[in-house]
C-alpha cells in the first residue's frame, strides 16, 4: 500500500502528533513524563503506519506539506510556522520514517526540531545513530517547481473539489477549511504555472470522462491563470482568479447525471434545467462561509456571452465581469477540446477558430486572441537529457 | 434463458463487479457515481444469474473455474482481483438468485477493507454474517463451517502471513517505484528510451505500458497518470513512436480494453497526430477491427472517427492560421486595465449586487431569503464603509420599489425584509453613515444620506439624530443638520423626543428644527419647554410656538413679556408684533404704562410700540396716541424717547432708526 492509499487522517494525525511534539519540546525538560508519553504515543502512530508501508514520507516544499503524492492543504495550512521553522531554522526539507524506527530515534527527532544541532542533517544523524529516520535538506527554490509538483496540486485541486460536491450533495455546508485547502492548492497550481509556463498545456490536457467537471473546473482554473497572468493581472488578482475559475460550475451538481452525461440531444425540457445552473452555482456560492463575492460573480455570469444571448437571461445592458469574461473563454476552449459521451473534442486549432468565430458575439475576441497565444505558443518543456535515464529505472521489462 | 456462452458470462459479471468495487473504494459515500455503479452491478448480477452464472466460482491459479468449464484470467485488471481475492483467502465465490443491491455494497465495502481490518472483524465471511448478507457465500480453507482442528489451521495462516507479508512488501517496493515513474514525466520518458535500446525495440516499450495500465488504473489520479504516460508517448522519437503505435498499439486496440483507454485519453490534436503516421491500409483495417469491438461503444466511436479524420487528411490542416497577439499589444493593455479595475473590491461589489437581485428574482430555494439578506446587509454595510453610498442606494431603491421581484416573492418576503430594514438602521450601520458625513463634503453627499435614511424609514432616522445630537464638530454637524432639515416631517417624531433633552444646546437644536420643519404635532412638545432653564431655550420656543401655533402662541408669548431675561421679552415682543393680533394690545399697555429705568426696557417699549404700529387697530394706535400725548418731565429722558417713539410710530407706522439708535 502506498502513501496514497493510506487512510488521510492516518498520515494527517501522525503529522498534527509530530508537530505537538515539536510543541511539547520548547515547554517541557527533555525527560519530562508529558514528552515521554508524546513521544511514545507518536512513536506507536508511526509504528501503526508502518505496518502498510515501508515508509512515510512529509516533505515540505515552501507553504507546502507533502505527504506522499499529497499536498495535505489543511496541514499545510495549519502548520505553517512549522513547515517554516524546519525549512529555515533547521534546515530541513524532508522527514522520512522508515520501518523498524524506534522510540529513541523519534526522541533524538524531537531535541532536534525543538533545539537544533550545528551540524548537517547527514551528520547529525550519523552522530546521533539515527538510521530509521532520513532527513533532507529543503529543496531549492527551482526545485520546488516541478512537473510533479504541479501534478500533485493539481490533483489535490481535484480531490478538494470532490470533497466539496460530495458535502454539498449530502446537505452539508462548505466549510473555511475546504475553501482555504482549495486557495492553497489553486495558489500552488498558479505559482507552478508562473514559474514554468510549459505546464499550462500539460495540466490543461489532463482529462476525466466519468468525472468531466471536476477536472474540468481544474482545466478552467488552468487556462485562467495563464489568461490572466498574460494581460498582467497581479499577483493577488491572480489568485482571485483562480479561485473564482475552480469554482465555476459548482452550480452543475444540481443537474441529474443523466442529463449531464447523456449521450444522445438535449430535449427542451432538459437544456431549461441545464441552464439553470450558472444561477444555482452562484446561489451556493453566496451562501459560502467567509463569503468571497468573485466566484459568484464568476459562476452566474460565465455563461451570458458578450452578445448576452447565453444563459441566464440578462439585460442586454449587464455588464460583464472581466474575471467572468476570461473564464467564459477559458470554459468554452476545454469544453469543446474535451472527449464527452455527446461529443468528440475538437483539436485546439480548431476549437480556437470556432472560438474566434464566435468571438464579438460571444466572446471577448481579444481573450481568445490571448488564449490562442497561449495555445500556440507555450514551450514544449523540459525534455529528459539524452537516451539514458535521469535516475535508476525502477525496473525492465525483458521483451 | 441463457442467451450467452457461460464463460463470456462470467467474465462479464467479473468485470462488472470490478469496476464497481473501484468506484466504491474511489467515490465518497453518497456520490451519485457509487450508487450508480451499484445499481449498475446489481442489474448486471441479475441478467447474469438468468444468463447462467454458476452458483459457485472458484478461485484457481490463473482462472476462475466451476463446475464444467473455466474463464482464465487473461485480462491484467482481471488477474489483479483474482489474485486479491486469493490473497484474501477466498478459494470459492458465488451469488444466489435474489441478491439485493444493499448486500452487494456489503460484499464490496468488505472487498476494500484493509486485510487487518478484516482481521479484527473475524474474517471476510463473520463480518458479512454480522452485516446479514444472506445471498452471497464465500468460502476458504481457514473459515467456513468446516474448520474442525483450529490447531494447524493456525498454525498454516502464520506461515501464509508470513508468506504474504514477504510477497506483499517486494510487490509494494516495486509497485511503488512504478507508480512514482506514473508521475514524473522525465523519469518515465528516459525509461521509455532506455527500455527501447537497443535498436528502438517498440515491443517492449508496448509491454512496459501494458505493465503501467492496470497500475494506473487502480489510483485514484488515474487520469493525471494517463496523462504523463501519453505526454512520454508523444515525445518518443518518430520511428519508434511510429512503430510502437502502428504495430502495437493501434492493432492492440482489438483485443486490449486497456488500450482503447489509453488512446481515448489523448487530446484530438495529438490523436490526430499519432494517427497520421500509420499507413492509409492499416487504418482502413484497424477502423473495421475497431467497429467489431463488443463494448465502450463511444469510446470506440471516438477512435473510429478519428481514424477516418486521419483518412480524409482533414481537420488541422484545414485550420487557417491567424498572426498572435503581442505582448505589447495596445488592447491587451486595455483588457490589463479592465481586469485590475474589475477586480478591485468595489467593482465586485457593484457585480454583486446586480447578481443578488438576479438570484432575489431567480432561486427557488428554500430558506435562501434568508441568507439573501445576510448577503444584502453585508453588500450594504460593505458599500457604505467603501464610501459607495450611491450602491448601498442602489440596493435599497430595489428593495424598496421591488422592481425586479416577483409580486408573490414580495409579499411572501416582506417580514424578512423589514427584518432587513430594521437591522440596516441599527447604530452599528447608521454611524458609518455619519462617518461618511463627517469625511465627505458637498450637497451629493446629503443628498444620498437623506434618501438612505428616508427609504430606511423612522428607526434609521431616529438613530441618525441621535448621531447628530452627539456630534461636536461643526463642519459635520452642519451637514448633519442638512440631513435632518431634507428628510422634513418624517424627522419630526425623532426630534420631538429630544425636545426635553437635559443639554440645552440640543434641546433648542431641536426646537428650531422642528420649527423650521413646520411640524403642527410638536407644538404639544414644545409648550412643555417654555419654562426651561436656559433662556436661549425659551427663545426657541417663543419662535417655534410663534411659528407652529400662530394664534395658540399669543399665550405663552405674552407669558414671556414678563421673562426675566430681556432677550427672551424682546424676542416675544417681536414675535407678538408679527402676528398683529388685536388682542395683545391691553396686555402692551399695561406693560408700557411701566417706568422704563433702564436701557433694556426702553428697548422692550420700542419693540412693543413696533408691534402695536404693526397691529395697527384703532385700540393700538389709541394707545399710541396715549403715550404720545404722555407729560413728561424733562429729565425723564426714557421716557421722553419712549412718547417721541410712539409718536413717530403714529405718523409712519413704525420708529425710525434715529430713534432706535437713541434708545
């Protein structure tokens, strides 16, 4: 079983345990009886995690806990001034435990996180005959940047988005922790996109048939992002943008499954419920805690067009947020280039032309310039250096 | 009626039973997409069952057997569940006619428990006993009915633990070293080319993919794992990209599901791509395959009608292409500015509004008025402390006329909306409104504090002149006054009851406002006050009573001749002149019949000799006349200016200013 597939509250209450530890530490003498039971009940947790796998693995990647292949967004969020303190004051970028690590191993952890040492994390460990416990150094910033990293918020984005439907499909709130979890993790998809701009396609291309708007929400947030950085919004609007984009077709919930995934036409009566979800979307999106009003904005007008003759019927006087308007175009493009059970996905050259001929009536013509410019432009990225492998393969097969 | 073949069957139910135990472990509880898998499966069971299906399988090395015939496990995801439920000690499996949807949930919640889990709950078969799954019976050489010597039973599950936990680890080490290469597209694309060496083996590119599919398919990020893996795919170089595709995996779409879900993941750009390079003959014959696939009727399509895209050498090639847009092109700084404009806190706030009503008029939901005017009072609130009075208007213009309502929203509503009124014109929201008096300058602002007040009706107004009462600045105050003097009469209630105010200052604030207003019903109020303290109080009140009550003044005016303060006298006396009535003459003429010893009282006789010039009955000027006519002794100087006053108020109607001056 790998990190992944361990139960989430498994790997988070091992984390909330260490950081209580790291707490306990600055309060108490080293052999005070509360450290001891601290550290015996966060040795049996580790242990209890150990049994599914040979190693557990949190990695701080600047705001960012990692566990696994998991942004853990809440922890992250949580635990800020840990993550920082081991990163900047420690000088570490990565606790791994490994199987067989034993309580004296965690104490020697726990002096370090709450004192220090001089030394390297390497030869502190050498020094201390800690073995079960690998530390690493904090990554470098370009490091931090990566394809995986991406991958990994983007898929957390996706995870986040599920937790949120499923909340809403059983009559539960949206809560601050998901909406914040979903900030981190469509911040952490922006920063990687800035940072490497090759990423947009690559994470735009990622697609779900059985779970269509969920990675679409995520595509959407994607291609917004890179809009909205090539006008030059700033940094704050950005992630106000991102934000606003994810959360678009929430609204789509209410639509039956089997109307959103039919694959035969529409009839008359099933397109008036289709397009009332913009509406519905917007009407949960006021209702959320801590109330941000662009993603209502954002979710009740993506559909109007600029000749207002979409969905929901507006004077012909609205005046469309831009927010709404780049997200509109953004929607359009991954949702024509997607495969559904209706329909085939266009190539992007095409699904651009269909967007420029629609463009004045229904879009903003300078956005789907913008995002044509994105399209055929964005560079290829990185590409593995020569024939062999960058790292050890993990295997061959013998053809 | 068996309409299908026992092993094609079984097979079927298999993978039914396959997919939804994946659905189940990757949905929440209560995702549609769960229940849907279930129903899908119970249905499935179902026709199986009529189709069939042996009432016991059991689980071989390699297939899946039972009475009279086998199903090998040829499928990779099928061999996988095979091999778990062998790991899960289950060596026979069968369903009974009548299995409900809810004891198949059973089976599967049970199939994705963890093996300690399972444990802990007295194995597979106790724990679905305790769940009363009554139609599905598995069986195992450590379980059953038949477990008579527990001794070497036990004695056999160590060894098999032990077996197990060896195999289980070398199986995840390497598990998870595949999995991580899923995720890293430089790490899987040098393998790909490391594999292919040497001389660009395609094939064991294919079977490292074959490998990598069930792998994938089995994570709940699946698709970004499908689409690292196509990324590598793509970047291969040409030739061997082009055999791998054209010899492996095209024609493996045939016989490999796997396959045709590999090649549904790639974008129409890249499919159409890939395709391009294989011979015209080999896809008119993959084509034909692909239509004789018996299942994934759409995906199947999808690759079909790529197929012939590629054969009519269509789509992007027929795609003009325009010139990019600059980066410094002058409409994409206009769309910068649009974009930072619209994006400040003020502008969403304007968006948000215009969708609050919208959805006011639009959402059917229950209970959502309620939270529509935590959302208004919100924007309200939020627009004053901007300085956006005119929004905050906005809303409550539309509110108040309740133009983009439906009637019955209306009248179904209009408690919540009072609630809302009533919490919009608390002191909490009414003084930012003052603050923004006491910021802001010019007639604009009043204006719209005025409306704002008006719409909200006399609890805000009561608030606000509470406000302004306690206001010391004189700019704001002055301001504030405005305010009070616009809203007219619907002020008056909130200023009547700050006639008695123990301030004096406010209490004559008060009275002159009231006045100034024309409020008849203060006068009751204000007739309590004419004998207050402070004489610029009785002043007020001798004005206002004078103002409100016309005739009804005469009284208290008269009263006030005898004030002990002077300008108190002075005011009634002139305020008794300008209402000329014929009745205050004898009280006049008492109070001039009096020595006049000082200057004061020289200045009260001319004033009342203006008002009897004023009154102008013949009673007046006969009393005119009178003190004209008086005998004066020469040093009598008063009240030899008081005759000469009267006198020329006799020929002109009223006393020059020489006179006044000498006085």
């Amino acid at each position: 079983m790998s990190i992944s597939e361990l139960p989430r509250d498994q790997v988070e209450q091992v984390f909330a345990q260490l950081n209580g530890l790291l707490r306990l530490t600055g309060l108490y003498p080293p052999r005070h009886p509360q450290i001891q039971r601290a550290l015996q009940s966060f040795h049996q947790a580790v242990v209890a995690c150990l049994q599914y796998q040979s190693a557990l693995e949190y990695r701080f990647l600047g705001d960012l806990l990692i566990a696994g292949n998991r942004i853990l967004p809440r922890e992250s969020m949580m635990y800020r001034r840990f993550i920082e303190l081991c990163q900047t004051e420690r000088g570490i970028g990565a606790v791994i435990f490994h199987a067989g690590v034993t309580e004296s191993e965690i104490e020697a952890l726990a002096e370090l996180l709450g004192s220090g040492t001089r030394d390297d994390v390497a030869s502190w460990a050498e020094r201390k005959s800690v073995t079960h416990i690998v530390l690493e150094e904090p990554a470098r910033r370009e490091e931090q940047t990566s394809e995986v990293m991406a991958r990994r918020a983007y898929f957390g984005a996706v995870e986040m988005l599920r937790m949120v439907e499923a909340g809403i499909l059983r009559g539960e709130a949206v809560t601050v922790e998901q909406l914040s979890s979903l900030r981190i993790l469509t911040s952490a998809i922006m920063d990687q996109i800035m940072a490497d701009p090759s990423l947009v396609l690559r994470l735009a291309n990622i697609k779900s048939y059985d779970e269509y708007t969920l990675y679409h929400s995520v595509n959407v947030c994607v291609l917004s992002i890179s809009i909205g950085a090539l006008i030059g919004l700033p940094d704050p609007e950005l992630r106000e943008l991102a934000m606003a984009a994810i959360l678009h077709d929430l609204g789509k919930i209410t639509i039956p499954l089997e109307i959103l995934h039919k694959s035969r036409p529409l009839e008359e009566s099933e397109w008036a419920i289709i397009r009332r979800y913009p509406v519905r979307g917007a009407d949960m999106l006021s209702r959320l805690p801590g109330f941000n009003r662009l993603p209502m904005i954002v979710a009740f007008e993506h559909q109007i067009r600029e000749d207002r003759l979409g969905y929901p019927s507006v004077a012909p006087t609205w005046d469309l947020h831009p927010f709404s308007q780049i997200v509109g175009v953004a929607d359009a493009y991954d949702s024509m280039t997607t495969l559904r059970k209706h329909k085939r996905p266009l190539p992007a050259l095409r699904a651009l032309a269909v967007l420029r001929q629609a463009g004045h009536q229904a879009y903003d013509l300078r956005l789907v310039r913008i995002l044509e410019r994105i399209i055929r432009s964005t560079p290829p990225g990185p590409v593995p250096a020569g024939v062999g492998p960058a790292t050890e393969p993990a295997a061959r097969i013998v053809g | 009626m068996a309409t299908a073949q026992v092993p094609q069957v079984v097979e079927g139910f298999l993978k039914e039973l396959l997919g939804a135990k994946k659905a189940l472990k990757l949905y929440p509880a209560g995702n549609p997409l769960a229940a849907e898998w279930l129903q899908r499966l119970h249905r499935s069971v179902e026709a199986a069952l009529k189709d069939g299906l042996p009432p016991l399988l059991r689980i071989a090395p390699g297939r899946f057997e039972w009475d009279g015939g086998q199903v090998a496990t040829r499928d990779p995801a099928l061999e996988t569940f095979r091999f778990e439920l062998e790991t899960r000690r289950i060596t026979e499996f069968g369903i009974e006619p009548g299995v409900e949807p809810r004891e198949l949930r059973e089976l599967i919640d049970c199939l994705n428990l963890r093996y300690e889990e399972l444990d802990a709950a007295g194995g597979l078969p106790a724990l679905l006993d305790q769940r009363k799954v009554g139609h599905i019976l598995l069986r195992g050489p450590l379980w059953g009915g038949d477990t008579a010597g527990r001794g070497p039973a036990d004695m056999a599950t160590a060894r098999l633990d032990l077996l197990d936990g060896l195999v289980e680890a070398i199986l995840e080490a390497l598990g998870d070293q595949f999995r991580g290469l899923t995720y890293d597209r430089l790490r899987l694309s040098a393998w790909f080319l490391d594999l292919a060496q040497p001389d660009d083996r395609a094939d064991v590119v294919f079977a490292a993919v074959q490998m990598l599919i069930p792998m994938i398919e089995v994570e709940p990020d699946r698709e970004i794992r499908y689409r690292t893996m196509n990324e590598c795919l793509i970047a291969l170089p040409h030739a061997l990209r082009t055999t791998l595709f054209s010899a492996w995996l095209m024609p493996a779409v045939r016989t490999d599901l796997n396959i045709v879900n590999l090649l549904t993941r790639f974008s129409g750009d890249e499919f159409a791509e890939l395709v391009g390079v294989i011979p015209a003959d080999t896809l008119e014959a993959l084509k034909a395959d692909i239509d004789a696939i018996p299942s994934e009727e759409w995906k199947k399509s999808r690759i079909s009608e790529s197929l012939e895209d590629a054969l009519a050498e269509k789509e992007v090639a027929a795609v003009p292409l325009e010139p990019l847009i600059a980066e410094d092109d002058p409409e994409l700084l206009k769309l910068r500015a649009a974009g930072r404009a619209g994006s400040t806190p003020e502008s969403a706030l304007g968006h948000s509004v215009s969708v609050f009503f919208h959805l006011i008029a639009e959402t059917e939901s229950e209970g959502y008025p309620v939270l529509l005017v935590d959302g208004l009072e919100e924007a309200v609130t939020e627009a004053i402390s901007r300085d956006k009075l005119g929004l905050a208007l906005r809303i409550l213009r539309g509110l108040a006329q309740g133009d983009p309502f439906r009637p019955e929203w209306l009248t179904e509503h209009q408690p919540r909306l009072q609630l809302l009124y009533h919490r919009l014109a608390g002191r909490a929201q009414i003084s930012p409104l003052a603050d923004l008096l006491r910021r802001g300058q010019g007639p604009d602002v009043v204006a719209e504090v005025t409306e704002y007040l008006r719409i909200l009706g006399t609890e805000a107004i009561n608030e606000f002149v509470g406000i302004f009462v306690d206001e010391q600045d004189a700019g704001p105050r002055g301001r504030m006054l405005d305010v009070v003097t616009a809203l007219g009469p619907t002020a008056a209630p909130a200023l009547r009851t700050r006639v008695g105010d123990a301030r004096w200052g406010v209490a004559r604030t008060m009275i002159g406002l009231l006045a100034r207003i024309g409020d008849p019903a203060a006068l009751g109020d204000i007739e309590k006050v004419t004998r207050h303290d402070h004489p610029q109080v009785r002043r007020e009140v001798a004005r206002a009573l004078a103002t409100l009550g016309g005739k009804q003044a005469l009284k208290p005016l008269l009263d006030y001749l005898a004030d002990p303060d002077g300008e108190v006298r002075l005011t009634a006396i002139r305020l008794l002149g300008a209402l000329m009535d014929a009745s205050t003459v004898a009280p006049l003429r008492e109070f001039l019949a009096t020595p006049t010893k000082t200057a004061s009282d020289l200045l009260v006789k001319r004033e009342m000799i203006t008002a009897l010039a004023s009154i102008g009955s013949p009673e007046a000027r006969a009393v005119l006349a009178a003190i004209a006519q008086r005998r004066v002794w020469p040093w009598q100087r008063n009240e030899r200016t008081v005759r000469g006053l009267a006198g020329e108020a006799l020929k002109s109607g009223t006393p020059t200013a020489t006179a006044a001056r000498e006085a």
